[in-house]
C-alpha cells in the first residue's frame, strides 16, 4: 500500500536501467514480431532538449505511455521520462517494485488516502455512501458529526480512530499534505536533479474519448515553473485493449504540440503569482485560473487526436468509475 513511508523511499534516476531493459529486450521484440507495432512520432522537434518539461497525454489505455517512451528512446537525444501514476499501483508489492524501477511517481487521490486510510481502520474498503459521507467531510460540505451520521456505523468508527469529531479532518489534511509534499519533492528532483521529463495523464483515468482534465498538473507546473507539452496519442487502445502488456500491432501515432509556456500568450492571462503550494487550500484558492488553464491544456490536446478520440459528450470519461479507481 501508498503510505507517506511509502513515499519517502522512492528513487529517481536519470538513465532507469529497468526502462531500458525492457525498451532493448521485450519492446524492440514485441513491437517487431509477430504482429508489427508502428509507432510515429510528430512534431517530436517540439520537445526541448535543454531543460525538463511536463507531457500531458490522453490516457486511452493501461500502457498508452510504452510506445511513447520507447520511440523517444529509439529517436535519441531526448530526456528519459518519470511518470505520474496512480496510487494504487502500489497496493500489490510486486506490482509496487515494478514501478519503483520503471521511474514512476505516484500520486495518492484524496479518494485513494479515503479509501486506503478507512481500509485500515474498518477492514474493508468503504461502501458507496460510505465514501460519499466522507468525502463530503474532506471536502469541507460536512462536518465530522453529519459525516458520522450520513455515513452510518462504518463512517463513525473512522471518525472516533482519526481522533474524533475534532481532530478526523485536521488529521486527514495534515497527512495528505505531507505525502503531495513529497509528490512535489519528487517531481522537482526529477525535472532538476535527474534531468527528466514527467508525463501525466491530466484526465486522471483511462477514458477513450477525451474527458475533463484535473487541474493537479496545472497546480504543479505553476508552483515549479515548467512548461507543458501537450500529446495526443492515437491507436494505442488496438494495441492495447485489455490487460495484457503484449501488443496486438497496429499503427500508432503520437502528436506533439508546441510548449505551452506558462507566462506564454495561452496560458499567461491564468498565472498565479502568489506563493502556494499544489494540493492545498492554498492552491484551492486559485481554482479558477487553474480550471481555465487546464482547459486550455486540454483543448491542445484535443487538437492533436484523430475524431474517435476527441472530447464525447459532455466531457466526460468513458472508462474506469467507483471504487476500482482507487483499489
């Protein structure tokens, strides 16, 4: 399981050894035998090669970000990539080693801190209206008490072992805050220290068609000053369409726009000056330049999918919903 500890021990590297033996022993193969994988690369000249940026890529499948990585590394002169991932990738060991090696950063939802701290505690993940009461707590749309309430026995007793009704909530924000301190650190070490690129999939799930974008991308690139590169990626869903890590072949295309700089002429009317720091209520306080800015993000990313990929109605995901989100 993702816990604060969890966190602390990550490591980055400038040159991941396992990204590489997977890209020179299983990708070079799988991609050439049996069934062909022809991955493009377009407008690859957008990409700096003297300082670290953010990828923000739709997220149409569970391994969209393979062919991505292993045609920058087949191109040459490019950075290697970290990438943003979903906590609860770490929940099997195994499964969390892997992404310790493959240079992942994982980024623990509120949801997923709910989920994962009320396992703990009750033993089991939270029921439907389980969750919702005490989301509506996090969220600051109900107290402790109206959680415990709505909640029903389950709620309560997590509530009584966070420390009660007046010490639950400034428990949960004090150690949410601590680990996306860590999520920052880890962020910045790789975009400065190692030298990397960070991908991140700003949808949040994986949807087919475009969706609406979080803004914890926007909040991050403002705090650290890196510019964000939008991709489109097409076809990797046929590749890819279940669980397996093997590709069915196919051509895929990934379409790379220009930096969207953050004092550039897209996004610097949205720049928040002030100190903040990302995924706090001090950052909350700018919601608005960030949900305008993101939604320019993904307006350029829309830009760069062939029509089946595009925004669907509304805005919404098409993909994974409830509780598989987070567990």
């Amino acid at each position: 399981m993702l816990d604060l500890k969890r966190l602390q021990r990550i490591k980055l590297h400038k040159r991941p050894r396992v990204q590489l033996l997977i890209a020179n022993t299983g990708l070079v193969l799988d991609y050439r035998l049996p069934r062909r994988t022809r991955i493009t690369l377009e407008g690859v000249e957008h990409i700096p090669k003297d300082r670290g940026v953010f990828f923000a890529m739709n997220h149409t499948d569970r391994y969209n970000y393979w062919p991505f990585q292993y045609q920058m590394y087949r191109h040459g002169g490019l950075r290697f990539t970290a990438t943003w991932v979903k906590g609860k990738y770490y929940e099997k060991r195994l499964m969390g080693a892997f992404m310790d090696a493959t240079n992942n950063i994982p980024l623990p939802s509120r949801g997923y801190v709910i989920t994962t701290r009320f396992r703990e505690a009750v033993g089991r993940v939270p029921a439907k209206e389980e969750y919702a009461a005490l989301r509506g707590m996090v969220d600051h749309k109900l107290t402790p008490a109206e959680a415990a309430a709505q909640g029903g026995e389950g709620v309560a007793r997590f509530i009584a072992g966070e420390g009660g009704e007046s010490e639950a909530l400034p428990r949960f924000e004090a150690y949410f805050e601590a680990m996306m301190a860590e999520v920052t650190r880890l962020t910045r070490e790789a975009l400065t220290k190692h030298e990397l690129n960070v991908l991140v999939f700003p949808q949040g799930t994986r949807s087919k068609r475009l969706s609406k974008g979080h803004t914890g991308l926007m909040q991050m690139a403002q705090h650290l000053g890196n510019a964000i590169v939008p991709v489109g990626c097409n076809g990797s869903d046929r590749a890819y369409p279940g669980g397996s890590p093997f590709s069915k072949g196919g051509n895929l295309v990934y379409r790379i726009g220009a930096p969207l700089e953050l004092d550039g002429p897209e996004l610097g009317a949205f720049r928040v000056t002030e100190p903040f720091t990302p995924f706090t209520p001090s950052a909350a306080a700018h919601e608005a330049k960030f949900r305008a800015a993101t939604d320019v993000v993904m307006d350029r990313i829309n830009g760069l999918l062939d029509p089946e990929y595009q925004y669907g109605d509304g805005r919404e995901s098409d993909g994974v919903e409830g509780m598989r989100r987070f567990v």
